[in-house]
C-alpha cells in the first residue's frame, strides 16, 4: 500500500505568516488609537465632567486645527491599515480552512468511493468442497509424519497430553471485500489514485503477501554488490531495546549493527547463542546470513529483541515451522523489566528502616 502525501513545509510557513500579520495589525491599531485627537464633543464632555471648570484642555499636539486635521488623517490611515490587515488574516484562514476540506474530500472520495467497473467483492467459500474465490497466504495446513501420529496416539492412549499442536490448523474464516481473489481493506477502490498514494497501485498476484515495503510480488528485494537477493524481515523487542532482522540465504554470517556478532556482544556466548537460539533450535544456523539492527536498552535486551525477530523471519520464510517456534515460546514477547525506582525508598521495593525516635 502506497503513503499519502502531507505538505507540513507548507502549513507551518503560511501559519507564521498569518501570526506575522496578525502582530503587525495589532501594532498599527494601538498606534491609531494613540494619535487619535479629541473631537469637539468629547472636549464638551471633559469640560462637564470636569471639577476645576477654569483648568484649560490641551489638545494633543497643538491648538492647531490643522495639526489636529493632519493628525485626524494619519490616524484613519492607520485604523484603515490596520482593518485591513486584519481582514487579509481572516480571509487567509477561510482560504486555508476551504483549501484543507477540499483536499479531504478528494481524499475520501478517492478511498471511499468504489470506481465503475470495480471488481470488489464479498469473500465466500462453499461448506461441502471447501471452494473459495480468494487465496490467503497465510493459510495453511501443517501436516505431521507417520511417526508424530503414533507417538500422539501412544500418548492419547496413556492419556498424556499431546507434545504438538493441533493437527491441521487454520485461521478464521474471511468475510471482507475480495479484489481479484486478493483480501483488501473495506473502503479502499483499486487500482489506487497515483496523487493521494505512492505506487504499487495495484495489490500483488493472489497467494502473495503483502504490505510492510513488500515489492509487486509480495516479497521483500534488497541489491547487495550490484545484485538483486530475496531476504526475509522480522523484528522483536525486549525490555526497551528493539531489533530488526534480515535473513539472506547464505553461510552462517551473523551481524549486528555493522559489527561481527561475537565482537558485539563483547565474546559473551550466553548472549551470542541467545541471539541465534531459534535458528539453532531448527539446525539452519548455517543456511542464512543474519543482518541485525538494534537500538535502545543494553546488550541483554538486544540479544532478547533477536531472537524474537529471528523466530518471526523463520515464520515469514516457512509457515510449517510456526507451532515449533510458538511451543517453544520463540515468538512470544517477554515482558519481565526492571522495576522503577520509588520517591522515598531506597529501590522499586526496599523501604527506608523505621525508627520510633
């Protein structure tokens, strides 16, 4: 799926600009109302209200009526100016607030609204011959050998519980909108509008996944010397640190942030063989070339975020291997963290001793 486009240069210019005017409009308004000069009704009116009827009102500037007239002049000058800048704001903010709902709604009519000729439809499959008229990658049947099966009804006969999963799962039944037999998001019309999104525009051939920086073929491609190679994504996370994982057919090759991995984790093999336990788990540790990415906590909490990422690029790259890696809690996120420190103890728990005097 392509990423919508967002002019953020462009807003914040014509905001400060808007605040500019509006700053200088206030300027230019205070100083009218300051060079006003007092009519002659309002020096009546002083005179009134006055308590010392013999004290003389000046007017500003001077007695002048023609000093008073240029000064008169001057200042509806600025009070033009300034109503003037303060209808250029408003009509600024018009024009921006009908610019932004324009744009809205081209962009829900180019999402929501289904083109003539769309081939969306709803996803159905037939109960007696199991017939659908969509492909999802993702499911599939884990098939057991010979041996698995007599072991698991040995172990129904003694009344063990069974060691593997379930024989033959599944994931649930899908009712969404179906695009050349390819599931998609309810709302969205293909092929995509080229102005709202960046390509591919058209979802890939059915039985491929998608998504996540996928190419047209539903897989991931990256060129190293010169060359194109397939590789297979995951990433994990353990206390605060967060990896990201690449594994490449390849010898056995294993780096992390540039770095050989036993140099990384400073020659330490608990956290090297953490690193790498699914791999070593399934005996393909020398088939594929480990690329790693980590950032955040330490280097306990890196090798836990690799390992969880390599057991998801597992799974990418053979889905048979899932109920292996999810029994042996590869692809669950370990959640255990330090405790924080608490305002008035000595650590997360231990309290200050008590002392009666």
């Amino acid at each position: 799926q392509g990423r919508c486009r967002q002019p953020f240069l462009q807003h914040f210019l014509v905001m400060g600009t808007l605040r500019c005017l509006a700053a200088a409009s206030l300027l230019v308004s205070v100083k009218a109302w300051s060079l006003q000069p007092l009519s002659s009704i309002g020096l009546r009116t002083r005179e009134r209200s006055s308590t010392n009827p013999a004290a003389k009102i000046e007017l500003p500037y001077s007695h002048n009526s023609s000093v008073r007239l240029k000064a008169a002049t001057y200042s509806s000058f600025l009070h033009v100016g300034a109503l003037m800048g303060v209808s250029t704001i408003l009509a600024s903010l018009s024009a921006s607030r009908r610019r932004k709902q324009s744009l809205e709604r081209q962009r829900h009519a180019s999402v929501v609204v289904k083109a003539d000729g769309d081939e969306l439809e709803l996803a159905w499959e037939d109960p007696e011959t199991g017939e659908k008229n969509y492909v999802n990658p993702w499911e599939t049947y884990v098939e057991l050998t010979e041996e698995q099966i007599v072991a698991e009804r040995e172990e129904a006969e003694v009344g063990q519980a069974c060691e593997y999963e379930p024989l033959n799962w599944k994931f649930h039944s899908y009712e969404g909108p179906v695009y050349k037999k390819v599931p998609v998001i309810e709302g969205i019309s293909f092929p995509l509008d080229p102005n709202v999104y960046y390509p591919p525009l058209e979802p890939p051939p059915p039985g491929e996944k998608w998504g996540d920086g996928r190419g047209e073929d539903g897989k991931w491609w990256m060129e190293i010397n010169d060359e194109k190679v397939q590789y297979w994504q995951g990433w994990g996370r353990r206390k605060t640190a967060c990896a990201i994982v690449r594994l490449v057919k390849g010898t056995g090759q294993f780096r992390v942030n540039g770095k050989d991995a036993i140099t990384y984790f400073q020659h330490y093999p608990i956290w090297w063989l953490k690193a790498c336990e699914p791999m070593a788990a399934l005996s393909v540790k020398n088939e594929f070339d480990l690329l790693c990415k980590v950032f955040g906590g330490g280097i306990s909490g890196h090798a836990g975020a690799i390992r969880m990422a390599v057991a998801r690029a597992l799974e990418d790259y053979n889905l048979e291997w899932r109920p292996l890696l999810k029994k042996a809690k590869y692809l669950t996120r370990d959640w255990r963290m330090s405790e924080s420190k608490k305002i008035g103890r000595h650590s997360a728990r231990k309290k200050k001793p008590y002392h009666k005097r």
